[in-house]
C-alpha cells in the first residue's frame, strides 16, 4: 500500500505553476524549465522543495492538495483565486503624486516595481504628475494550476532538523540526538559570524513554528580562525 501525505508531514515536493488562462509558467523547481519559461534566477536553489504539510508554507489549494497525497505520485491541481493568490481588491491600486516619489530620489516608470508600504507594488502608469500602483500580488484574481509530485517524506527529529538547516542555508551542520535532546553542530570561519546569526535566527523560528514537541536544542561551534599552512 502507497504511504499517503497527512498534517505536519516533512515532505519534498516538486512543482511547476502556471496560469490556467494561456499556461505561462510563474514558479517551478526545474531549472530547465525555468530557463524556458524566462524565469531562471540564479540565487535560487533549483530541486524539490521542503514543505510541511497544512503549515501555508504554499498556498492553500495547494496546501489542501497535498494532505493525503500518494508519495511518488504526480498530480494536476486545479486551484481558484481566493485559494490561489487571492481576489484582485481595489482598495490596493492608489494614485500617489509624483512628487512624493522624487522626494524619495525615486522616478517611477511603467512598468516598475517598488516597494510601498513594506509590499511590492506595480507602477500601471504615469501620467500629468500622478502615478498609479497596484499591491495586488501579480496573479490575484487569477485561476492557477499546479503540476506537483510528493518525492520524499522526511522522518524523525534528527531528519526535520538536517532538513530546516538546508533550508535555512545552514546545510554544513551535524545532528545528533542526545536522548531526546537534538545537539547541533557548527565550524564556520572568523568573519562569517553575522551572516550565521542571521541564519541561525531564522532555523530557531523553524523550528519553534514547526517542531514545538522539541522543547530545546543545544548548539556546539568552532570558530576557524585561520587557514591551516599546507605542507610542502
């Protein structure tokens, strides 16, 4: 009997979305399609993607889809905007002087996205000294459709924590499991120690969002301080 997705599961899926009105490709984890769909970028890190199980980490059709899905079996799922990206609401598309934006140093052009009021908005237009943008999120209002394959379960304390630390850009660290205590290990090099913290911050709320039966963990670091002289 094929083992079946539920809540909370660990699991890594692969994915492609598209718009269900001409079939574009907005978002996958295949690189080459990717590049076909014009779309690539360069800092992601292509191959499937962790997702818990009923946690929204995609969106709720999505989400919705994936609980009690076969594992290894590829699916097409259909998904409706207010399960989707949401419906297009008018109350997001403003017009703002244009002055307001020069007084930012910032010359908006059709076309453009900028950041308002900590979100990302669309310029439609600049005309007669006035600007008109759209927060909507670019597929609002929007059916889409998702090509998606469960590829593996994540089992175990030790495996969902090695699985939050690849996520979290921490993949260099070990686990062990100490009876039920998880002790993680560090070796990074002198200089490095912001971008960790940065990193290390963001595991921790993983893990208290996700794994809250782990009532702690325990950190073990070095610190490399210079670079070992090769023999000759």
């Amino acid at each position: 009997m094929t083992e079946k997705t539920g809540p909370g599961d660990f699991v890594r899926i692969e994915f492609t979305g598209k718009r269900a009105a001409d079939g574009s490709v907005f978002d996958t984890t295949d690189a080459a399609k990717a590049k076909e769909a014009g779309i690539f970028n360069e800092r992601y890190k292509y191959g499937p993607s962790l997702v818990v199980v009923g946690k929204g980490m995609v969106v709720k059709g999505l989400d919705d889809a994936l609980a009690g899905m076969p594992l290894g079996e590829a699916r097409k799922v259909e998904i409706p905007p207010e399960k989707a990206f949401g419906q297009r609401n008018a109350s997001l598309v403003r017009v703002i002087p244009l002055a307001e934006f020069r007084k930012r140093d910032l010359e908006p052009k059709q076309g453009m996205v900028i950041e308002l009021d900590d979100r990302p908005a669309l310029v439609r237009s600049v005309t007669s000294g006035r600007v008109m943008v759209d927060m909507n999120h670019s597929l609002a209002g929007e059916k889409v459709v998702y090509e998606v394959k469960v590829t593996e379960k994540v089992d175990g304390a030790e495996g969902k924590l090695k699985a939050l630390l690849d996520e979290n850009g921490l993949s260099g660290a070990t686990v062990k499991m100490k009876g039920s205590e998880p002790v993680l290990g560090f070796s990074h090099k002198a200089g490095e120690e912001a971008k960790h913290l940065v990193a290390k911050a963001a595991f921790l709320r993983s893990v208290k969002e996700l794994m809250p039966e782990l009532g702690k963990v325990r950190f073990e670091e070095e610190f490399i301080l210079a670079e070992e002289k090769k023999k000759e």
